[in-house]
C-alpha cells in the first residue's frame, strides 16, 4: 500500500514539474503573444480612428494590457484573494478603478469592447493555466461552480478590476512574496 501511494505521489510529481517547468511556461509564453496582438489593435485602432477612439478610453486600454502583460504569471488565487483584500480596504481603489472600466465600458467603438473581451478570456485562460496543479485536486468541487454563467462572470469582473488598477498602484494587489519576481520581469 505504502509502495503504491509513494509511486503515486512519484508520478505527480513528475507530472506537476514537466507542467510547471515545460508546459505551462509555453502556454504563457502563447498568452503573452495573444495581448501583443491585442494591444496592437488597440493601437492600429487608435492610428486608425484618432478621435473616433477616445484618447481616455484608448490610455486605459493600453495601460489594462500592458497590467495583463506582466501580471501574467502571477494570475492565480492568491493573486485575486489579495486584490479583493485591497478593494476592501481601499475605496479609493476601488473609485478609481469602476471609473477606469466606466470609461473602456462607455467607449461606442465594437472593436474596442472586442478586444476587452478578448483579453478578459486570455485572463480567465492564464487563470486555469497558473492553477492547473490545484485545479486538478479540486475539479470535482469547481466544474459545477464553473459552469454558471454568475461565476464566470464573477470571475472575469474580479480579473478586469485587478488588470485595471493604476501601474503606480499595482503593488497594492501583488502578494508580498511576489513582489521580488514581478521586479525581475
């Protein structure tokens, strides 16, 4: 029994390091490519149209994906749990960023509203991706909770406000153990 339980945690083991170490680092590398993209739309889009994209709306924008860009690795429970603690703590915060979304929100141009679709669905996949190894244990209590459409959009509202916080306020919502690895990026 005990031979079979220690070649178990073996091949999680080996399983959790070439997902950690290979896989996941790859699929954000993939992610990370997606938000160049988006972010430039963003910008053709602005090239584009110049005052049919409000300057306001086209900064926010940019500055929300240039957050997803380097937040990416960090995207993770810990992560929301931290910037939810922020919100709680900072109303100021929290003005300041419904007014940030208020503005990408009110912006009348369909692509803009797509590629802030687009990039809350590259978050949610960073998401799954930067939690796997935990997912794994917990999908028998998380597919049914996923799969309703409240939930989901619970979670990407708790994504948008977090990419959304001002850059100079960003160390508000980085874990404190992450703070060092954010510095090197």
């Amino acid at each position: 029994m005990i031979s079979v339980l220690f070649f178990a945690l073996l091949i999680l083991a080996v399983v959790h390091f070439i997902y950690e170490g290979i896989i996941a680092p790859s699929l954000r590398l993939d992610l990370r490519f997606q938000l160049f993209c988006l972010r430039d739309r963003s910008r053709f889009l602005k090239a584009e149209l110049e005052d049919g994209f409000p300057s306001d709306a086209f900064c926010l924008q940019q500055n929300s994906i240039n957050n997803a860009i380097s937040l990416l690795p960090f995207l993770n429970i810990v992560l929301i749990r931290q910037a939810l603690a922020a919100f709680k703590k900072d109303d100021a915060l929290v003005k300041q960023v419904q007014e940030r979304l208020a503005i990408i929100e009110s912006c009348r141009v369909p692509e803009v509203q797509k590629i802030e679709e687009e990039t809350n669905h590259l978050l949610i996949r960073a998401l799954v991706i930067n939690n796997a190894g935990l997912l794994l244990y917990l999908v028998p209590v998380i597919v049914p909770v996923a799969l309703t459409t409240q939930a989901l959009e619970k979670l990407t509202l708790w994504l948008k406000k977090t990419v959304a916080v001002p850059e100079q306020d960003i160390e508000k919502v980085i874990p404190p153990e992450n703070r060092f690895l954010r510095a090197a990026s």
